[in-house]
C-alpha cells in the first residue's frame, strides 16, 4: 500500500511512503520482492479528507485490503485487533493501549500511521464502504525532523511582523511538539483540529484566528477558510502548499508559494510564487529582498525630489527678491542629466541590511508620500537650498557670472554628496558598502570638474572664467555642509 520508490540513492515519491520503504529494507525486507509477489490488483488512492489509502491484492489464498492512514481515522473504522498473528475483538482495553501509544509518539513530534486490513470474498470493484470493519494491525512512527533554518526563519518571520501559523495533516500533538520547537506555537496561543473548526462559524473563526498557530487534521475547505479569516481580519496572507489540495487556498491568499521541487504541476499554476529550493527560509529572504527594492525606490525618490526641491527653492528666492536668476537653462540640464541620474541609480544598487527585518510591515493603502516622507525631504531639501544660496550670495560680491557659477557648482556638489544620505534612513557607517555609490560620486565630481576647469566647455555652460582656490574652498565646503549636518544628526539620534 505504498507508492513510494527508491532506485539507488534516489527515493522517488512522497517522503512519508520512501520513510517506510527505507523503514522495510533496514528490517531486511525488499519491497520490489513484495510488489511481485503481491500485484496490486486495485486501489482507493489516499486523500485529504478520508486520510486513508487502501490497496487490494491476493494474498495467503485470499484476497486482502490493506489500510494505512491516520491513526485516530483508521481506528475508528477497525472492530478487530490482530496480534501474534490471531485475530481478536478491538476491546476498550486494546483500544485505549494503541491511543496511549498514538499518543506517546506524536507528543516526542513523530508522525505515526495506522496500518490495517481486510478480508474480502472476491476481486470485486472498491469501494469507500469497504474502508469500515476492518482489522488493526499497528503503528508505525517516523521523525519528520524540521530543517535546522526553520526556527531562524520563524524568529526572523516574528521579527519581519510576520505571524507564521502551520497548517497540517499530521495529529494534533505532533503539530504542536513541533510547532514549539520551531517556534510557530508560544505560550498563549491555541492548537485546533479540523473537527473544532468544523465546528466555528466563520464569525467564530474570524475571532479566534489569531490566537490559533496550529492547524491539525484540516482539509482543503479549512485552509481556505483559514486564510479568508486572516483577510477578513484585515491581514495580508501568504500560503504556502505543495499538493492538488492545497491550490484553491493557494489562489485565496494574496500571495500564494507553491514548492517547485515536490510541489505538484496544479499547485504551481495557482501560486504567485515558486520556492526552488522547497525552503521556508527562502521566504524570508524573498520578503527582505522586497522590503529592499521598495526602500531603494523610495530612497531614489527621496534623492531625486529633495534635490530639485532644494533648486526650486533658489530659483523661487532670487525670483521672490528680484536677484538674477541663479542658474542657465543649460546649467539646469546638466543638473537633471548627470547629478539626478547618477546617484540616483547607484541607490537602486543598495544590498539588503539587517535591520529591513525590523521594520514593520506597511499597510497596502500606504503611498509613499507619507508625513514623514515629506518631512523629511523638506529639511534635506531646504539645507541644501540654504547652502546654494549663502554660495550665491558669496558671487554675487563679485559679480553676477561668479554667482551664478558658484551656485551652480554648489548645489550639483551638495547634491552628489546628498547621494550618500540618500543610501538609508542610518549613518553611512552603519550601511554596507556600495562601490556604485562611490562610483557615482566620482563620476559625477569629475565631470563637474570638467565644466569648471576646461576653458573650451566654460561658454557652452555659462562658467565664469574668475574661479579662485579660496571660490573652490568655498563650494566644497558649502555643498559638503547639508551632508554632515545630516549625518551628525543620524548619528545622536542612533546613539
């Protein structure tokens, strides 16, 4: 009764029926012997709801069913017991022993099967009522051992706001031995059984649902009850799942994982996302990754509106107080060719740091103009503003092309060095370091330096030809100036 293969090295099929192949061959048996000896003449398949799977084959002059399933199921269905090869009477007494037994294993995190058969006066057609009156025959319990990444992944999942819950076939008290192991089941919250479910109105579920980690002996209608009561609780729910069964929770859920390595072809279909690698821990890491690429956006947007904020603003002042106006058409240009683009790219290029799991996760309905987005870029914006404006004030003692010169530099300066600022919400000590970043900077300084220094490109870009070391001095340190005041406050506010 078992579907499970194993050539060579190489166990093919479900991992539970090659456990109890490996399980045959460490006890001397050799399943390829029994499957000759014993065709399989017809077969009940398992499934999620009966939890059983029965196999019909001529044995011992007689033709015999053989059960295995979940013990509590195939219990219920047996009114004998064999034992030392006798067929006797399943009395409480013998029935209590094999709950204790049950019981004993699945509390150790085992997963144990129930193994039964019967006796049938021909080889007719099976059916579903054959699966009754039949004979106990034993248990078998088998370590379905958590990978070593799980309980990280879990702690990292509470850490991200992420609430793991684990939905299984297995009994109750295994579910739950290994939930606490990995960390899923912690002191206050529930374990239920499909049963108790069956039970809840779907108001009753919605209620308790996020007092409850651990789901047991569920079928494919609780999974997808399970995850419209997170939904309806106004959570975000991601499933994951490998099965045929699994597939219409997987097409509920906002995100649905399907396995790509035993993950069945239907499950893949209705899934958003494929785990190559079978994973949970991967999931987590895909979730930082995301975290990463919308933090890089909005940094880049924070760059880019923040700067040209700062250029509205001087171009606003000198207009507001009839000053002449601070840049070219071709001064401004430059501006959003070379100092947007440059920084601007090279933070789309920041790698993930520890703390994106520390961070709450957003709600959908946030956009990313938030209060204290803008609060933010309205002070950065404003510092480097200020910054241009003293550096135009300074050229304007001499005369209006130096002013204009020295603005323009000042501010192309302080918006290459704001690229560093604009790498996260930490010091620039504490973030990984981003050759991209750098590179920008240099580019970006260097062609600066171009339009400042080669008399041949001083028409093109209105460049006074007076530039001192005392004027250079001057706009570096200017344009350096917004720069340190925000690092030193990120600093004190991170100490």
């Amino acid at each position: 009764c078992n579907d499970g293969a194993i050539n060579g090295e190489t166990a093919v099929g479900d991992p539970t029926e090659t456990a109890l192949l490996s399980f045959c061959r460490t006890i001397g048996g050799d399943e390829n012997k029994v499957r000759e000896e014993f065709p399989r003449l017809q077969e009940i398949p398992f499934d999620s709801d009966r939890k059983l799977m029965s196999t019909l084959h001529f044995r011992n002059e007689r033709y015999e069913m053989l059960i295995k399933g979940a013990p509590d199921v195939l219990l219920a269905r047996c009114t004998s017991v064999e034992q030392n090869g006798e067929v006797l009477p399943l009395t409480d007494e013998i029935c209590s022993a094999i709950v204790d037994q049950n019981r004993d294993f699945s509390s150790q995190g085992l997963r144990v099967l129930a193994f039964a058969k019967k006796v049938l006066s021909e080889n007719r057609p099976l059916t579903l009522e054959d699966e009754n009156d039949l004979i106990f025959t034993g248990l078998i319990a088998m370590m379905d051992p958590p990978r070593v990444e799980s309980a990280p992944a879990v702690a990292d999942c509470r850490r991200a706001g992420i609430r793991p819950v684990m939905i299984t076939g297995d009994h109750k008290i295994t579910a739950s031995a290994i939930a606490r192991e990995i960390g899923i089941l912690q002191d206050g919250d529930r374990a239920v059984e499909g049963s108790e479910l069956e039970k809840m109105t779907d108001e009753e579920l919605r209620n308790e649902v996020e007092h409850i980690s651990v789901y047991a002996r569920v079928s494919p209608e609780h999974k997808i009850r399970i995850v419209r009561a997170w939904q309806d609780r106004g959570h975000v729910a991601a499933m994951t799942g490998d099965g045929v069964n699994d597939a219409p929770a997987l097409k509920q859920a906002d995100i649905g994982i399907a396995m790509g390595i035993t993950g069945t072809e239907v499950s893949k279909d209705a899934a958003s996302m494929i785990l190559t690698d079978d994973n949970f821990a991967t999931i987590v890491k895909a979730v930082a990754n995301g975290r990463n690429v919308y933090t890089n956006i909005k940094n880049s947007i924070q760059f880019l509106l923040s700067g040209n904020l700062a250029g509205i603003l001087v171009v606003m002042i000198t207009s507001l107080f009839g000053l002449p106006l601070p840049f070219t058409a071709v001064q401004l240009l430059f501006i959003n060719l070379l100092t947007d683009s440059l920084p601007a790219l090279a933070v789309n290029m920041e790698k993930p740091t520890g703390d994106l799991l520390n961070q709450k996760p957003r709600s959908p309905k946030e956009g990313i103009l938030t209060k204290d987005f803008l609060q933010t870029l309205g002070i950065q914006g404003a510092l480097i503003a200020v910054a241009t404006m003293v550096a135009f004030y300074l050229g304007m003692q001499i005369n209006n092309g130096m002013a204009c010169t020295m603005a323009f530099a000042t501010l192309c300066m302080a918006r290459l060095f704001h690229g560093f600022n604009c790498r996260g919400s930490r010091s620039i000590f504490r973030l990984p370091s981003n050759p991209y970043s750098v590179g920008a900077f240099f580019v970006g300084t260097l062609l600066l330096m171009l339009v400042l220094f080669v008399p041949a490109l001083h028409g093109l870009f209105d460049i006074d030809n007076a530039l001192t070391l005392t004027n250079i001095g001057q706009i570096v340190g200017l344009a350096f100036a917004p720069t340190l005041l925000i690092q030193l406050s990120r600093i004190v506010r991170g100490k």
